[in-house]
C-alpha cells in the first residue's frame, strides 16, 4: 500500500461525504445520497486496506506522530467499512427522517420540526400528545432501519476480529471506557442527592413545570428555557457572536473560509451542526433560530467548533485536521458555548438584568446533561458489549438508565435512535472535563473576563492550530500535566 496516496484518497473521500451530509442536513437537498460517494471510493474500505494499515501500525514507533496518524487511519478505514456496509440504511433512515410528518392542530409536520415544535409548544399535555407521535413513528418507522444499522455495526466489529464493537472502539480510537464509566458513575451517585432541588427550582422557573411532575415531552422545553427570552433578544443573536469574537480580536466576518447559514427551510435539521468539508479552507456553521437562549447557546457551541476547524494549520496532515480526537473540538465547542451563562458576558453583551439568576439556569441545565450523558455511556457499553440482550431488553434498559438520570420516566422507544456511532457520548463526557480544565487556564493566565482579552484569542489559536493531533488526556497532560478526572466538574458547578 502506498500510505500517502491512501491518505490523499481519504480526504478527497472525507470532503466529499462533508459536503453531501452538509446539504442534506442544511435543508439544500431532501435525500442523502452517500452511496455513491463510498462506492466511488470502495478501495478505500475493503478488509484488505484494513490489514495493511494494520501492518503500517504495527511498523511506527510508539508515541510518535506518525503512530498517531497510523491509528487515526485504521480508525478511519474501520468506520467506513461499517458505513460502506450501512450506507443503504444510512440513506433511507435520513430519508425517513426528512419526508415524515406527524400531525399537529391538524395539520402535517416533516418530523424533524416536529422535535422542534416540542420546544416552542407552551402546554405540557399537547407537548406530550406531539411527542407521542413522534415515539409513535420512531417505532415503527424509524428502529426498523437503525435496528439493522446497529446489527451491521456489531456484526462488522465480529467479522474484523474484535470481541465486541466496544472492544473495538476502545481499541481504535484509544478510550478508557471503563475508567470513564467509573468516573461518570461517581460522579451520577455524588450529585444524587442536590439533583432535584437544583433541577426543580430551575425547571418551574423557566417551563412551569413542577419536578415531579416532568415528563420527557418536557425536556425539549426545559432546555428551551422560555421563560428566560427576555435575556436573549433574537435580533442581535449573530452581531452578539461577532462581538464577542471581535472583543478576543477575532473578526469572524472576515474569514473568507467561514459560511454561516441562518436561513430556514423545511427540511433543515433542526440541530444545529458545524461541517468542516476542508480544513481549514471550507467550514460551514448551520443553525436554524427558534428564539431565546437555546439560538444562543447552538450559535456559540458550534461557533466553537468552527474557529477550531478554521484555525487549523493548513500543512497539518489530513488525519491531524479531520480524524483524531473529537473531544478536542467539543471541548472548544463548549468554551464557546458556556460563554453565555458567564455573568460578565450577560452583563457586557446582553445588558441581562439578572446575570446571576441566569447563570443559575445553566448551572441546572449543564448538571441535567452531564448526568443524561453519563448514564448514555453505561448504556452503550450495554448495547454494544458481546453479550447479545433483546430489544426488548435494550429498549427497557435505556429508559432506565435515562430516568434515574434525568429523574422523569423516559420512553423506550429512542433506544437505538438516540445512539451516536463509535462511542461519540465519549468525546461529549470528556470534552466537558477537559473544557474545565481549559477555561481554568485562560481565568488563571486573563481573569474572568478572559474573553475581552487577545491574548486569551492568541493562546486559542496555538491550541487550534494543532488540529486533533493530540487526545484529550494527551492535550492536557501538555497544558498543566494533570490527568482528566471528572472530579473538576463538580468543582466547576460549585457542588462539592
């Protein structure tokens, strides 16, 4: 094999499959068509590409940045055998996704504002009848498709020679899933018990919604937080962003390499996303404004992402500005984000009446997620472990898992739906430990208004220029020498 046109193929594949999902997800385009992109690139994928690289692997020496890049590669190969494997699936669940509807006051709505409408929907009970339907049609429309999406993804991990698609991930892309488990566990069990004081003073606040009375319908609108609109006027949402970027010395309107794409359409995902299709020449932030805190708080995350992706130096190798460590660009995604419940920031940018109160709210809100998240992990070890369980047992296991974490009873439905692949709750959990670590930096070096500072800008832009050559553990062993330990998150929402 000749490794560097192998990887020059790669990119040429990872920009193509970019753009394809950027189209589709941003509503330009109402069908994914990847099969084509993985059948113009097949040699890419084949078991005979995986044992070559394996033996390229094998042949780098340990901790060097070429072993680096060999096993992002294999990793890489691996993902897309499965995904050549499923991309028929792929295809017609995102299909799915796109031309169903459900029922609201009568008239059809493409699902996916549907999960939007759940949100912007003031009434508990008409929340629940809508989400209702929603399960409605991920049960029989939807788990069909990611029911063999998920056995082909098992069934993959089986035929390359690993015990199980968990053994797989943990050896490809390097994760101590046991080590996290225990330590997203410890932390699920030390906040137990100021939980649902916390959650329920917030979730009355801004739903009125009682805590025992919080179904999962509610979820959607907890997160909204209408109740705080008044703090964040839809108007300025983008000239909040450019400022903010511009105080740091960053003048997001000038980077050529950027696209920001605000507009609505009737297919366009509602989540918002960053597509990086060539780093760091061509980045693409989509969001789709609903009002209130929750644009804020996309626009920033996937902000964060973005400026990572578009400061990536240029001559990185392709597996350095593509592939690697994704809890690197979560953890600058969530710098980003956790912006917006920093009191001077709402006191500078939004002239917010109420910082305190609203950094309150986020404080609730981030402690809901990072328990959900959690326990998404012990689920997934689960669900991907090589001990076969039913669906049945599956479904029920997750809504388990869900309500002791969010504290409301959680359907089953979403079992397989609500499953990122490759163990992508991992980049989440640890992103939030190591944005910790990194935002404790810049108040140590800038203050708390680090944000105001340039040369808070000029430290982000070594960091991004690096690309994801390092993991998450490895970044910051090179920052502080500390080791990730969940431990400074309950430091970071004051709960020790």
């Amino acid at each position: 094999m000749d490794i560097d046109a192998y990887r020059h193929d790669a990119e040429q594949f990872i920009q193509s499959l970019e753009l394809e999902w950027f189209r589709h997800f941003a509503g330009h385009k109402d069908t994914l068509e990847i099969e084509a992109i993985y059948n113009a690139h097949a040699k890419l994928f084949t078991r005979e590409a995986i044992e070559e690289l394996k033996r390229h692997l094998a042949q780098a020496t340990p901790g060097s940045d070429e072993q680096r890049a060999r096993r992002m590669l294999l990793d890489f190969a691996v993902e897309h055998y499965i995904g050549q494997l499923t991309k028929t699936d792929e295809e017609e669940l995102a299909g799915l996704e796109a031309k169903l509807t459900v029922a609201i006051d009568g008239v059809e709505t493409p699902l996916r504002q549907a999960w939007g409408q759940l949100a912007k929907e003031p009434d508990a009970d008409r929340r629940a009848e809508i989400h209702d339907q929603l399960m409605a049609v991920t049960a029989s429309d939807l788990n069909p498709v990611a029911r063999r999406i998920n056995e082909a993804r098992h069934q993959a991990a089986h035929d390359l020679g690993y015990e199980s698609y968990a053994a797989m991930c943990t050896e490809l892309k390097g994760y101590d899933l046991k080590r996290t488990h225990a330590q997203t566990q410890a932390f699920v069990k030390a906040t137990d018990e100021l939980y649902p004081g916390l959650i329920g003073e917030q979730l009355e606040r801004v739903t009125g919604v009682r805590f025992e009375d919080m179904r999962k319908s509610d979820f959607p609108r907890f997160r909204r937080a209408p109740g705080l609109d008044h703090q964040f006027p839809a108007g300025p949402l983008l000239d909040t962003l450019y400022a903010t970027a511009a105080g740091m010395g960053i003048d997001i309107r000038a980077q050529d390499n950027v696209t920001l794409d605000v507009e609505e359409r009737p297919n366009k995902s509602p989540r918002a996303f960053c597509s990086p299709v060539r780093s760091p020449n061509e980045v693409y932030l989509v969001i789709s404004p609903t009002g209130g805190r929750d644009d804020y708080e996309a626009l920033f995350h996937e902000a964060g992402h973005t400026e990572h992706f578009a400061h990536m130096e240029p001559n990185l190798p392709f597996e350095f500005r593509h592939l690697g460590d994704n809890a690197i660009t979560e953890s600058f995604a969530f710098l980003f984000e956790h912006l917006i419940e920093n009191p001077r920031w709402l006191a500078k940018h939004l002239n917010a009446t109420e910082p305190e109160a609203l950094a309150d709210y986020a404080r609730a809100n981030r402690l809901m997620f990072l328990r959900r998240y959690s326990n998404k992990l012990a689920y997934e070890l689960e669900l991907h472990s090589a001990d076969a369980r039913s669906d049945e047992v599956l479904a029920a296991r997750y809504a388990e898992l869900a309500e002791s974490a969010v504290g409301c009873p959680w359907t089953p439905e979403s079992y397989l739906t609500d499953v990122d692949p490759g163990f992508y709750c991992m980049a989440y959990l640890r992103a939030w430990a190591l944005e910790a670590h990194m935002r404790k930096l810049l108040i140590e070096r800038f203050g708390e208004a680090w944000f105001e500072d340039p040369g808070a800008a000029e430290l982000l832009r070594e960091w991004w220029a690096e690309g994801q050559r390092l993991s998450a553990e490895e970044m910051l062993e090179e920052l502080t020498g500390e080791t990730l330990d969940f431990n400074i998150l309950l430091e970071d929402l004051s709960l020790l």
